[in-house]
C-alpha cells in the first residue's frame, strides 16, 4: 500500500453494496475523491464495536497460523521419543505448509465467489480439527495427517503471522518438557478458538462477492479439475523427496514411481492451466498470464529464495543448540528468538521504507549481500564455535531474509491491473508458503541421508544397528547419546553438526539466486496506488 494523487472522477462506497461493485469492477476497494472535488470520509458498513472484534479476530487466527507454521521445530526430539519412527520426522514440519500451498489457490478462488464468511469459518474449523488429530495422534502418520488438514484450513488464516512465528518455538518447547507434553502444542489452538469463537460466529459480517449467482452456478465457477492437480503435484513432490534414500533407496522402483508420477501430473496441470482445459480463461486456478511478465516472474523467485532462509534456521539451530549444547527444546527455542525477531523488524522495516525508496531492486540485491555473508559463516559453524558467534551469523542471514521477505506482495500488485491484484497476492503466497513445504522437504532430506551417512562412518568401529544410527538424529535422547561413551558422543555430535551446517549450503544457493534476480530486474521505482485488494 502506498501513496498517490487521488484522481478525481472516482466513487466513494457507502455501503456494502457499493463496495462489492467497486471490488467486481475494478478488483479494488476506492479511496478517491468523489466527483465534486469534496474529499469523503469512507463509511464502514458495520459498527465499530463489530469493526474493532472482526480486526481483533482476523489478528488471532493469523497469530494462530504463525503459531502453526513454526511451533514444530522444537517438539521433534519429543514427538519422536512418544511416536518413533524417525524417518518421518520432517513430515511434522512439512505437513503444514504442504496442505495450505496445496489449497490455497483454490480457496483464493473461493473467497471471490462464495460467501466470505462461511469459507473463513469453515478454514477454521478445518484447522481446529487438524489440531485436534494432532493432539491425539496415536502414531506418526496420524500425526502428518493432523498437520496436513490444519495447514488446509489455516491456507483461509495467512494474513499476518509474524506475532505467532516468533512465538511458535518457546510455545513448542515449553510444551515438550512440560508434563502436558508436546500434544499440547497442537491443543492449545483449541482453547484459543473457543475463546474466539463468538467473535466468528456473531460479529463477522457476511459477503457475498457475486449474489448475482446461483449456488449451482458459483460451484460451477471454480476450477476443481486445477485444483486437484495442483494438490496432486505438491503432494507427490513432497512425498518423492521425503521417502527417497530414507524410506525408500534412490533407485527403486517406488521412488522412480513417485518421481514419474509427479511429473505427468505437473506436466498435465501446466497444459491444462494452459489451455483452460474444463474451465475458462477467467476462472482458472493458477494466473498463467503472469508467466508472460518478467517482473512478476523474478519477484515470484526472489520471494521464494528469501523464505527459503528463513525456514531452515528456524527448523535447525534449535536442533544445533539440543546436540551441541545438551539445550532443553526451551533453551533452544529462546536461542532462535533473536533470528526470528530480527526477521520480523526488518520485514516491517522494508515495507516501511519501500515507498520511500522504491528501487526494489536494490532491495533485494542489499538483502542478497547479506545472506552470502551469514550463509557460509553458518556453513563453518562447529560444536567448538562460540554461541555469541552463531547469534552473529543468524542474525546476519535474519537481516537479509527480513529485507526481502514480505515486499514481494506489494511489487507483484503493482504490476498488475486492478482486477488482478488478488491473483498477484495468491501468486506470491504460493511462492513463499510453497518454498517453506520445498526447503523444509530438501533440508529434511539431506539431514537424514547426509546425517546418517556420516554417522554410520564415525561410528563405523562401534556395534550400532541402522536402526541406532538413524534413531540418533532425533535427538540426544536416543541410546547413542545416553549409553554411549564420551568419544562416541564427541563422534556422533561432530557428526550431526557438520550436517546440520551443510544445510546452509541451501541459503548460500538462495542469497546467490536472489543477487542474479536483483541484476536481472528492471531499474525503476515501484509505482503504488492508494488502494486496497479485493
């Protein structure tokens, strides 16, 4: 949102009514004059008691989603010691962001078509119920499946998260060495959502964006084919990489299988998104004439990059800090707190500013420095280095990720037409939403091939089964850290560090990817309408 002439001519909604014509024909909701001249003051079509409670609700779910997108990366080690099955492990962190980049497309759709309410309750619901499975999840799939229907219904929540992200991880923690256990991470959104309840129920206002249909004709409007392939695609890519080398070796025939499906699939969404094939130009799922703007394209990777480094901390230097340092899941939550603030500052910090200095590219390319400094500092860390050190060094990536992180929304809308800013909105979302499920995927996977690689080869001279080795990479709670001797547990930590650092391998690529995209787009400013989406 920025600043500009407001040109004279425009109306003024006074109402609901008026709005929604305003929203259907131009994609935005008019903040200009009116065509007298007189500047009008915009009426809210509801009380501001109602206001202040729908702003208020809005906020906590978004919170809520935060919460969700983050407070897995410290309960690992404890959902492991309740529900085994190590190799699965990633899957509690990917489950989530998986589920929303999967849906949120579709539901972005929905938003413009059905009652604005009802999908906004029903995501809800969706995302309490997803809770509820986790909480009470008897075993690791149950579990993934929890975090899968949670991360659909928060894809309606993903707002604001920065509030939750920050707390996600000492909420997580505190819960896993608690004796409410780490279930009641997932619980918890339980008794926020009761709290909240009425204010859903009761104040939220109902929208319909398009009366003008008939219930048969809004269903009919939605790209359902898209949607299912686009589901598919996400889910057997997530799969192919989670399952291969740690479930399933490389070259067998099941791994091959998921690879080969995930490329028919995707190849079969690209030509039917493509040729508007069982729906239309107008309403198919993903926007491809975005694909034919070079700005939009190299925002859309910026973006995803950006994120890409903020994810990886977040899930892993807790994990260091448990290894190196024998931390509590608390005591490392806390050590990421100044990661993530920094990366919530300095997101408020470029919105903040970009108006002011509106040369995005520079952004990026002052956000892409950073990472190649923070990055490969990360990449040497050892068990021996200094925590002050890594604060440094995570703080450093923190900035860079920061800088680059949330200005691709605001870039994308201005380079579209008016009716096309919520399309350009849920392009970026499925960029960053969708690079979270991606690193997550790609980090998990290495850290549980690398990892057990090189432990299997330090610990080579001692009697430790596959299942052993494997089960050490949850945690300092597995029976190589608790019956091993001292020189085996040096071996095995200098093992998983040295993993846990090679991860960074995957922000050094992001910050060099985000540095060419920066010299690739265009000099000039960014040009802000004093608008609102749709």
């Amino acid at each position: 949102m920025g600043s500009a002439e407001e040109s004279p001519g425009s109306e003024v909604a006074t109402s609901v009514e008026s709005t929604l014509q305003d929203v259907e024909k131009h994609g935005v909701i008019s903040t200009d004059k009116t065509p007298g001249g007189d500047e009008e003051q915009w009426k809210r079509p509801v009380g501001r008691l109602v206001w202040f409670q729908v702003c208020v609700g809005i906020i906590l779910s978004a919170m809520l989603y935060g919460l969700d997108t983050t407070i897995a990366a410290d309960v690992q080690a404890s959902v492991i010691q309740s529900l085994g099955q190590i190799e699965k492990i990633s899957w509690v962190g990917i489950g989530f962001p998986m589920g929303s980049v999967a849906t949120i497309l579709l539901i972005g759709s929905c938003y413009g078509i059905f009652n604005v309410k009802w999908i906004y309750l029903g995501g809800i619901i969706l995302f309490e119920v997803g809770s509820a499975v986790c909480g009470a999840a008897p075993t690791m799939d149950a579990l993934i499946v929890g975090r899968v229907i949670a991360g659909i219904g928060g894809a309606s929540m993903a707002l604001t998260w920065g509030v939750g992200c920050i707390l996600g991880p000492v909420v997580g923690g505190e819960f896993s060495v608690s004796s409410a256990t780490w279930r009641w991470a997932f619980y918890i959104n339980l008794v926020l959502a009761a709290i909240t309840a009425p204010i859903y129920i009761f104040s939220f206002p109902s929208l319909d964006p398009r009366p003008e249909l008939s219930h048969a004709e809004k269903w009919l409007k939605v790209d359902w084919v898209g949607a299912f392939l686009k589901a598919a695609f996400i889910i057997l890519l997530m799969v192919a990489l989670n399952f291969a080398g740690s479930t399933w070796p490389w070259g067998s025939g099941g791994t091959i299988a998921l690879w080969v499906l995930f490329g028919v699939t995707l190849i079969t969404f690209i030509v039917q998104q493509t040729f508007s094939i069982f729906t239309t130009s107008e309403t198919r799922l993903f926007p491809v004439q975005f694909l034919k703007n070079r700005g939009l394209i190299l925002t859309y990777i910026a973006s995803a990059a950006a994120n890409a480094c903020v994810f990886i901390p977040i899930y892993f230097v807790p994990l260091f800090f448990q290894f190196t340092k024998d931390d509590s899941a608390i005591q490392a939550a806390v050590r990421l707190l100044p990661f993530i603030t920094v990366v919530i500052f300095f997101i408020m910090f470029s919105g903040a500013l970009l108006p002011v200095f509106p040369y995005y590219s520079a952004w990026y390319f002052v956000s892409g420095i950073f990472l190649l400094i923070g990055s490969p500092l990360m990449f040497t860390v050892t068990p021996t280095t200094k925590t002050a050190a890594v604060y440094g060094f995570e703080i450093i990536i923190s900035i860079g990720a920061g800088l680059g992180g949330q200005i691709g929304y605001t870039i994308a809308a201005s380079k579209v037409k008016p009716h096309e800013v919520p399309a350009a909105i849920g392009f970026i979302n499925v960029s960053q939403i969708g690079t979270i499920a991606l690193a997550l995927a790609i980090s998990g996977n290495i850290f549980q091939n690398l990892g057990f690689k090189r432990l299997q080869a330090a610990l080579a001279a001692y009697d430790f089964t596959e299942v052993e080795i494997r089960a050490a990479l949850a945690g300092t709670q597995s029976k190589i850290f608790q019956n091993g001797s001292d020189e085996v547990k040096t071996l095995a930590v200098n093992s998983v560090s040295s993993t846990i650092s090679s991860l960074y391998g995957l922000s050094i690529a992001a910050g060099a990817l985000i540095l060419v995209v920066a010299v690739l787009m265009k000099r000039e400013k960014l040009q802000m309408n004093l608008a609102v989406a749709g």
